[in-house]
C-alpha cells in the first residue's frame, strides 16, 4: 500500500491543526500500534514547528512551507521544505545537551525527533530549498 498526500501552508503555527488534521488522512487504515501513530505526529509537529520558529523566523509568513507525507508498506515518511539560512542537523544534534541538562528550549524539539525517527536529516534541495526528511517505521 502506498498512499501520499501533499499540503501547502503559510509559515504560521495556526496552521498546525491544518497540518494535523490532513496528515490524519495517512492513518486510513489505522496503524495498529497507537503509539507509532503518536510518534509520527508528534514528528511531524516538532518538524512544522522547529521550521516555523527557526529556518523561517526572518521570513514572511506568507513565505510556504510544503509537507508531503507518504505511507509506505511499513513506513511512513514525511518531508518538509522549507527556504532560510543553512543549518547543519548533525552539528546542532551533536551540539545539544540531552533532555536532563537542557534547560533552554532550543534544540529540544531537534533531540525529540531525532530520539522518536528512524531516520532524519535536512539537507538542501536543487532548488535551494531544504528538505527535512523523517521517516518511521511501524
């Protein structure tokens, strides 16, 4: 079974429930662990947001972000574009102190992910944009 699905949205938190309430779409038929499902929107809500507040923040928001979601036969995938300054995923990973002495916000989100994905990375696209790539398996 192989399922995709792409939105479209403003570079806004509002559009969260947006975000969320399409990617339900994916779990048609539910994965049967409900865990796997809750870690693939929690993914995807730390993905959205680290964007919104980090790779866009000197942006409009009008500025687009564009997510698609694919649901493979045991995985599901999700990639978001987004535009803004370089970032280096591995570095800032590596950089960040885990949960027990991080007491700043920053680079949370990023542990969460990287501690729930089976794969992730950001890298750049042809087209000068940046893709984070997430992908879990159920």
């Amino acid at each position: 079974m192989n399922k995709k699905n792409y939105l479209k949205v403003n570079t806004d938190l509002t559009a969260l429930p947006q975000v969320l309430s399409w990617f339900e779409q994916m779990n048609q038929p539910p994965i049967p662990d409900k865990q796997i499902w809750w870690q693939c929107q929690t993914l995807l809500i730390e993905g959205f947001t680290n964007i919104v507040e980090h790779a866009h923040k000197n942006l409009s928001i009008e500025t687009p972000i564009e997510i698609e979601a694919v649901r493979l036969q045991e995985s599901i995938e999700i990639r978001i574009w987004s535009q803004g300054e370089p970032f280096d995923l591995e570095q800032q990973l590596a950089q960040t102190a885990e949960f027990e002495e991080n007491e700043q916000e920053r680079g949370r989100g990023l542990k969460i992910m990287s501690a729930i994905a089976d794969k992730l990375s950001y890298e750049q696209t042809v087209d000068n944009r940046y893709c984070l790539f997430i992908s879990k398996f159920y």
